[in-house]
C-alpha cells in the first residue's frame, strides 16, 4: 500500500520523492556546470582551471572542449584506485554530462565580439557555475572526478586540501596556458567568487540529512574541497 490508514504517504513515498529531488538536483546541476562553462569559453575572457587544461588540449588535438573534458574527467577517474577512493553516481555521471553539456551549449550560443556582450558573459558563467556546483553537490552522490582527486591527495599525504588544490590547479593552469587555453580576468574572478558562491548554493539546495540517505562517496569531502578554495 501506498498510503498508511491514517491517509499520509507512507515512509517509502516520502524517500521516493527526495530520491527523485536528489537525482533531479545531480543532473540539472551537472548540466548547468557545464552551460556554465561554456559561456566563460564564449567570453573569451579567462576560464577556471581545469578548463584551461581542456581548452589547450583541444586546440592541439582538434577535439571539442567537452570530448576533452569527458576524456580527462575519465583519466583523473583512474588515479583514484591507488588514491583508494570510491566513486558515486554523481562522479561517473559528472564525466559524461558536463562536457556533453558544454559541447551543446557551445553549438547554441553565438560567438561574441563585444566587449559589452563578453563581460555579461563572463559574469552570467561564475554565477551559474556556482548555481550549478551547490546543485550538484547538494544531492550527494558523490564528488566529481577532480574534486576527488584533491581529496585522494589530502588523505594519502596529510596535507590540507586547500594545499592540494591549489598545487593540482597551478599546474593544471600553467599546463594548459603552456598548450593554448585562455587565461585571463575571468579566471582570477572565479578564483576570488567560486567559492563563496558555492557555500552559499550548497546551503540553498542542501537536501535534509535525515531524507540524504548513504550513498557511495557521500560528496562531503567534495564540499569541503569547493569551501577550501
């Protein structure tokens, strides 16, 4: 039965639907990170890390940004065995879905010349990245693959997960520069608002403990990540 007598929904109703939120959350979250992404690559103005990385891999190869980005997620994926992490849904699914996202969002949004219209660009994506990173996150089905590896390294070497991010990302940023990503002041702004904008989200979208469910790789140690910035 699918209600008790007294005419409420049952226990198990109540965990279908904040199951159903928590899926929903993950997967317009991830959708939206990577439209994120894509408008800070249609600014031309600067781009986070990673993507840094994926843009100048992909001008050497002449792959989109987003099959790169689905081949590195994938790639920093293996390093988590000897790291001994464990991927969640929301860590597999982070692989395909932001750069099948951001390849679709690039193939809609027109180029822009403009400073006028680059700068709104460029805000409009740190703003929703962070809409996206509390999304996403919020729903606990596990940090992405980068995400992890910061927290693999914290684990293994001791040292502090702001340390560890920060080393990966500098290398990840001059890498990246080195073989033709754009660095610019839109990745100093997301630097300085990213992770303000995602303590913030992560709070608004946050799903109740009690409703949250175990699942595999619970995603906190990714919002610690994004909080340590």
């Amino acid at each position: 039965m699918s209600r008790a007598k007294s005419g409420r929904p049952t226990t198990g109703t109540r965990a279908e639907r904040h199951l159903a939120r928590r899926l929903c959350q993950l997967y317009v979250g991830l959708a939206l990170y990577g439209a994120s992404s894509a408008l800070l690559v249609c600014s031309g103005l600067g781009l986070e890390p990673w993507n840094v990385l994926h843009q100048g891999i992909a001008e050497r190869t002449g792959m989109s940004i987003g099959v790169v980005s689905i081949f590195v997620g994938a790639a920093v994926l293996l390093l988590w065995i000897p790291l001994r992490q464990r991927p969640g849904l929301g860590t597999v699914s982070n692989v395909f879905v932001v750069g099948l996202a951001m390849d679709g969002t690039l193939a809609l949004v027109p180029d822009a010349h403009a400073l006028g219209v680059r700068v709104p660009l460029l805000v409009a994506g740190i703003v929703l990245n962070g809409v996206a990173t509390g999304l996403y996150i919020a729903a606990r089905f596990g940090p992405g693959p980068r995400d992890g590896l910061m927290t693999g390294l914290n684990e293994r070497t001791g040292r502090s997960i702001r340390l560890m991010r920060t080393l990966v990302e500098v290398v990840v940023v001059v890498t990246g520069f080195v073989l033709g990503g754009t660095v610019g002041v839109g990745t100093v702004l997301y630097a300085l608002c990213i992770g303000p904008l995602a303590q913030f989200f992560l709070r608004f979208f946050a799903v109740p403990a009690s409703t949250a469910g175990r699942v595999v790789a619970s995603g906190e140690p990714s919002e610690q990540a994004i909080l340590q910035r």
